[in-house]
C-alpha cells in the first residue's frame, strides 16, 4: 500500500533560527507546544488513513528534524541516506542510526552530490518524481532511480527571483532558492499505478518550468489533477499523504479536496499552520519505509 509505513519523529526542537527558504519570515516566532500539537494531529490523522507510523526521537541538534521526508529514500529495506544543507548536516548521522536501528541496509551516493530524500524523489509504481536544482542534484536523482529500478520523470521547478529577475542564493545554506526548492511542495502521488488502472499524481503547473509542464501534460502513465498556485503556494496543498484510498492534505485547499473526492478518494484534514513556518507540512513530516 502506498504509504503504508511512515516514520516521524517530533516537533519538541522545532525552531526558526536557521532560515533555509523562503517560507521563514524575518522577526517571527515559532510556538513549540502549538507545533507539537499539530505534529500529533498529523500522526493520527495519517493512523486513520490506515498508515502504520514508527516514532523516534528527534534530533536535539536541528530545528528542521520533525521533516523525516527528508532523510533517505526507502525502497525495500534499504535506506539511500540524505545529504542535507549545512545546518542540517548533524540530522544525517542521526537519521542513519535510527535507520540502522530498526533494521535497514544503509546505503549512500558514491559522490558528495545534494539529495534531498523523498522531498525530491516521490515513487509512484516503477516511476519517480524528482526535482533538482535546489536541494537536490539531478546526478543525485539519476543514481537513486537507478539504484531502486525505477523510472526517473525529470522535473524543474522556478528559482526565487531578487528585484532584478535574478536567481536568488539562500544566506544559510549557499545554495539556490526557490518556493518550490522540494518538488513535494508541488507534486503529490494520489495513487499507484495497478492492474486494474493508472496512477494518479496531482501536481502545480504554474510552479515548473514550461519544459516541465510539457512533460507532465505528455503523461500517459497517470493521470493528473491540477492544483492552483493559490492553494499550493498560500495552503501547502501539494505537500500530503496518500495511503491510496485516503488523502491526509491541508484543510485550506477546498478545490484540491473536492477533485480528490471527485476521484474516489477519502480526504483527512487535519490543521497545520505552525509547521508551515519551516516551509514544510504534512507529507514533509512523514518517510515512507
């Protein structure tokens, strides 16, 4: 089942200290105990959804250690590590030992490449999603394709631009920036693909170049929903779970949530805006092992 085992671990260091994107805004406050309960409003809407979550501790070195997503890609018992951003460097050797702990084969790229985890690389079926660019290098990409047999759909989304229409260069990490710098903040798998119909993915146009846009309208393996930049960029609308039957999104996205219905499919809404300050949300919070 899609989804069926996800890991996370906890908002209790949750901060905003370390400004790795564009959703961290200058002077504001992060309410920890308000983070901390809409984590556990994530974990058990994600449990009535019918997934099997695996808790551990968070790193007490990093504020962005509640966003699991993004420490490995997890395909058959084995774990392709992450290599994160600077001030999250600390979470790699944290994430490989809780890994390691529950029984996967840890494995990492031969070159000192960017990777993101499953932010950048969502499977669907023998298909996997990248993006790159920000947090991720395509070199990175094509090797975890490779590695776990599947058929990597090459995406680019839109850097963040200064005044003068130039890319922008994240202060804390040194590395390019963009709203859509994971290509979960702009792509989600609904459903796999199956005997007895094609996947479903939905994703925002209007955040990819129109390279990539072209390359999602040629799909012929799924089928796709459209989510309007509003919802995807104000409501974090593409950054959700599907179990396959049931969809844990945002609570602020009602068009994205009437076509999944639209589709068959159950929704779960629980509440998240404490979270978001980090640039993340729900499907951010949770690896799929």
């Amino acid at each position: 089942m899609l989804n069926s085992t996800l890991l996370m671990s906890s908002a209790h260091y949750f901060g905003n200290d370390h400004k790795l994107n564009p959703y961290y805004e200058d002077g504001a406050t992060v309410d920890t105990a308000k983070a901390e309960t809409e984590h556990r409003g994530i974990m058990d809407a994600l449990r009535r959804a019918g997934a099997e979550i695996v808790t551990v501790d968070a790193p007490p070195t990093s504020q962005d250690g509640v966003y699991t997503a993004n420490w490995a890609l997890v395909r058959d018992g084995r774990a392709l590590m992450a290599t994160l951003p600077p001030s999250r460097q600390s979470e790699e050797a944290w994430a490989k030992d809780r890994l390691t702990e529950l029984g996967y084969r840890i494995e990492h790229l031969p070159q000192p490449w960017r990777f993101s985890g499953q932010g950048d690389a969502l499977v669907c079926g023998d298909l996997v999603f990248c993006g790159a660019g920000y947090r991720s290098d395509e070199a990175a990409l094509e090797y975890a394709a490779q590695h776990f047999g599947l058929e990597r759909i090459q995406l680019q989304t839109l850097p963040l631009l200064d005044d003068a229409g130039r890319p922008v260069t994240n202060v804390v990490s040194g590395w390019p920036d963009s709203y859509w710098y994971d290509i979960d903040l702009t792509l989600a798998v609904l459903r796999e693909p199956d005997a007895t119909g094609k996947g479903l993915i939905a994703y925002c146009p209007e955040a990819f170049t129109p390279e990539s846009r072209e390359v999602l309208a040629c799909l012929d393996t799924v089928d796709t929903i459209e989510i309007s930049e509003q919802e995807a960029s104000e409501a974090f609308a593409c950054n959700l779970v599907s179990t396959g039957t049931t969809v844990v999104m945002s609570d602020r996205a009602p068009q994205l949530r009437a076509d999944v219905e639209s589709a068959g499919l159950s929704v779960i809404t629980p509440h998240v805006d404490e979270l978001a300050k980090g640039g993340g949300y729900i499907r951010c919070t949770s690896l799929w092992i």
